[in-house]
C-alpha cells in the first residue's frame, strides 16, 4: 500500500467515526499512536470534517449574528490548526528524506507534499457528501443524476491526485525533485504583526 493510498483510508475512517454523531462538538477518540504519522492524518481531517460542517451552519439563512461571528472566529482557528498539521505532516517527509541527495538537474514543485495531501482531505470529503446526495430517498432523479456526474468528475479527480502525491514522493526520494517547505507565516492570528490586534494593545 502506498503512501497515498494509507492516508486516504485514514481520511475515510476519520469521516465514518464522524458522522456515528454527526455534531461539530462531540467528544472522539483518535486510534493512532500519539504524534505518528498515522495520527497527525486523522487529525487532519477530522479538523477538516468539523470545519466543513461549521461552514453549513454559518450559511443556515436565518443563524443568529453573535452565533454566525462564533463561528467564524472557531472556522478561522481551525484553518491555522490546519495549517499548523499541514506543516508537521511536511516535517516528517523531510525527516524521512533527510539523507537524499538531490540530483544536480533536481526540479522543485509548485506545492509540497502534505499541501497535495490537504487537497486529498478535502477531496474526500466532497466525494462522501456528493455520495450522500446521491442515497438521499427524498430527492428527484433529476437531482441523483447531477450529483452522480459530479461524483464521477470527483472520482476521476481522487485517481489523478492520488498518482500525482505518490509520483511526488517518489521523485523527492530518488532525488528528482526537492524537498522545499515554505512555512505559511501566517499574521492575522498574531498580536504582534495584526494591527487590529496590536492596536487594541496600545490603548
């Protein structure tokens, strides 16, 4: 089993458990050893799961306004624990390819791997809602069969970015490409670099 093909199972175990409770604030156990790499995956997503269903919630027409700022400032703290993961789940892939050397015409990529790997979350994410829609018993075929040519379209998408992730890693450890992480260096979180927040400081 290759790397990909691991995370994806991950991924789709951490939206089963999920969706046992289906609620944004129920309590979970992850079954991973703490700080493996198998670990830091289902975090991931489960992050990722959460935050898709506070993004349905914010959009309900009629939410409260105090509610609705909540939850922003919750969805704007999940997206830099995201980032965060993102990050150390690219430490380990510099940690397991410490010892390559590069090749001298080694390319570099446009992502890194465990940004490909977000993307991977994220898509299966939409393949088991657009799967949902499908089963819905309440819904017309006309509405089954839309969802389904977009399943299909998502499906396609999986295969390709599954090849892609795993043609990555392998280039990065037959030296073919480099190994590059740019840390996200994020400000609005920051009290020191917001000037909405430093400046509510000095006042």
């Amino acid at each position: 089993m290759t790397f990909t093909e691991k995370a994806y199972k991950i991924f789709e175990q951490a939206i089963t458990d999920y969706h046992i409770q289906d609620f944004v604030d129920a309590e979970y156990h992850n079954p991973y050893p703490e700080r493996s790499i198998e670990y830091f995956l289902y975090l991931k997503n489960r992050i990722d799961t959460v935050q898709w269903h506070l993004e349905d919630i914010i959009r309900e027409p009629d939410i409260d306004p105090v509610k609705a700022l909540k939850i922003k400032r919750r969805i704007d703290k999940s997206n830099q624990e995201r980032t965060d993961l993102v990050e150390m789940i690219d430490s380990y892939f510099l940690e397991q390819n410490r010892d390559t050397v590069p090749q001298e015409n080694a390319l570099i990529n446009t992502e890194s791997p465990a940004w490909a790997i977000d993307r991977l979350s994220i898509l299966a994410l939409k393949i088991y809602h657009w799967q949902k829609e499908i089963e819905r018993t309440d819904a017309t075929e006309q509405h089954i069969a839309n969802c389904q040519s977009k399943l299909d379209i998502l499906l396609e998408q999986r295969k390709d970015l599954s090849i892609a992730i795993s043609q990555l890693l392998d280039d990065i450890t037959a030296g073919r490409k480099l190994m590059r992480v740019y840390r996200q260096l994020k400000m609005y979180n920051d009290p020191n670099l917001n000037p909405m927040l430093y400046g509510k400081q000095k006042k």
